[in-house]
C-alpha cells in the first residue's frame, strides 16, 4: 500500500498526498504534453491504469514510454481520440466502453490557447468546439462508466482566462468577428459552467460521481504555441519569472482528482497571489459561472450541437 505524506496538514498539497491509486482506471486527455503529461505520470506512479487519450499517437507512445519507465508500478494504455471531431470522440467513447466496465477517473485536460480562426471537422469554432464541446461529447459518452465506479469523478481543466469570458448564444461560433482572446475565454468559462451543472444534475440524482474543476494558473507548456512570434519573444522573460513548471501546475487538477476531501462542484487552483503559481487550494470562479440559467442554456445547446444525451 502506497504511503501518503501529511501535506494537507503543511498546507502543501503534492503528488506525495495523493492516496494508493491501485485497481482504480483513469482517462487523461491530451497526456502526451504538459499538464496532461505530468497528471498522468502522478496517477500512473500512484498505481492506477492510465489511458493516455491523444490526437497524435506517435507522440502519444513515445509519452507512454516516458511515464513506463518513471512509474514502473503503474500501467499505460493509449486511446486515439481528436476533440475536434465528434467521430473521433465517439470511436474513442466506443472502444474505452468496449474496454471498461468501469472507469474511475476521467480528466478533461486537452485544450487549445489562442490559435488562429479554425473551425472543428464539424463546423465549430475551433476553441469551442475542441475545448468545451468535444469533453461535453466524451464525457456524456462515458458517464455511464464513470457511474459504474463509486467515488468516480469528471475532472475538467479550465483557466485563469475564463474571467474573460462572456456566452454569447446568438453567436457561439463567433461568426461576426473572431478574437482569440475572448473565444478562449469563452470555451475556458463553458468549462466551468459545464462542470457546474453536470455535478447538479448527478447530486439530484444522488449519484456516486462528482464533477470537479480546476485550472494551472501560470505554467510553462505548450499550450501558448499559437501565439504570435513576437508575443512569445515578450513574454519570456515573464514567463521565466512568473510561470511555475508543468509538473506544478497540474497538481490542482491531481488534487481535484485524488484528495478524498474533495466535494462535488469544487475548483481548485495555485494558492499563490493571484493564483498564478503555488500549491493547490480551493478557489472562487467567477461570478458569470455561477448563473445557474446560463450553465442550464449552455447544456441544452451543446446536447443539440453534440447529438450527445447524458444519462442524468
């Protein structure tokens, strides 16, 4: 049995507090790099069976092969899964349920920051549709998994960004005029109001699954790719400063996912000032996440968009 440090009680939460993983399943998306990496590695190293759920698969093996060898008592299996297709989502969906009685975990990870206007193989825009719709579509595929496994949780990554973020449904694909900054804020807060209504929806239904959320803060990976040349160049000598490593900023997404203190509706975050870098604690979102007509509004679209109906 994996030992478990007294980090709570420091006020240090870390990879050492999270409890003895053995027999428990968890699908990480976009595990191939960063933060997704790094949340695979820990729960791997804890014991548990992690699916390493990638758009590319040759990056995909060699990431498996990483965390093989870092955490030999664990055990990596990798899925071929694209957010931005809701066929690749459901194939994917379909052989993890055709593989898994259960699951324990599912960690909704993967995102893009701030690329140039795409749209999705289904027509959404590229931000929206990879980083709040393709996890809506998986996670309502696999609920019924999840459901399978008390203490069973729904994982979701936002950001810091999210306080930008307004809905707009008379326009979701920004069809009038595309702004990275605003579209990313925009799919980081529909996370979060994701989040907020799925845990409705199971709490009424007295589920045994909890849905959880939380976000980095600043850390260095490779989500910040697509921005400019020069923006990068400026940016460096903040981010050397200011960002904490990838290993750092998925502990608010490992504690959200392992800390049996953890309750349904939760966000978690660096405990720094600011929340830009430190050990993860409990924080606030803000307040646009929390209108309970909107995260119902927002459901019901991303149903008709998705063709995805949940279980609950």
């Amino acid at each position: 049995m994996r030992t478990v440090s007294s980090g709570q009680t420091r006020g240090r939460w870390t990879v050492a507090d999270i409890p003895d993983q053995s027999g428990r399943t968890a699908v990480v998306t976009g595990a191939n790099t960063g933060l997704g990496f790094e949340t695979a590695l820990a729960l791997a190293g804890a014991g548990a069976t992690v699916v390493l759920a990638c758009r590319d698969v040759e990056k995909g093996r060699r990431a498996a092969a990483r965390i093989a060898e870092r955490a030999p008592g664990g055990t990596v299996r990798l899925q071929r899964l694209d957010l931005a297709s809701l066929a690749s989502v459901r194939q994917a969906a379909e052989e993890l349920r055709a593989s898994h009685d259960r699951l324990d975990l599912l960690i909704n990870n993967a995102g893009l920051m701030m690329p140039p206007y795409g749209r999705t193989a289904d027509g959404f825009e590229l931000q929206f549709g990879t980083n709040h719709l393709g996890h809506f579509a998986l996670t309502g595929l696999l609920l019924d998994r999840l459901l399978a496994a008390p203490g069973s949780r729904v994982v979701t990554v936002s950001s810091m960004g999210h306080r930008v973020g307004a809905m707009d449904f008379a326009d979701l694909q920004f069809e009038r005029g595309y702004r990275r900054l605003a579209a990313y804020g925009r799919s980081k807060l529909a996370n979060l109001l994701f989040t907020y209504e799925l845990q409705r929806r199971l709490g009424e239904r007295g589920a045994p699954t909890i849905a959880v959320a939380a976000h980095p803060g600043g850390s260095a990976t490779e989500l910040s790719r697509h921005q400019g040349g020069l923006v990068r160049v400026l940016a460096r000598p903040i981010e050397r400063t200011f960002a904490q490593t990838a290993a750092m900023g998925a502990l608010p997404t490992l504690r959200a996912a392992a800390d049996p203190c953890v309750r349904g509706g939760e966000y978690y975050g660096p405990g720094g000032l600011f929340e830009v870098r430190g050990y993860p604690r409990q924080v606030e979102s803000s307040r646009r996440s929390h209108d309970a007509a909107v995260q119902r509004r927002l459901w019901e679209e991303s149903e008709r968009l998705t063709g995805v109906m949940f279980p609950v």
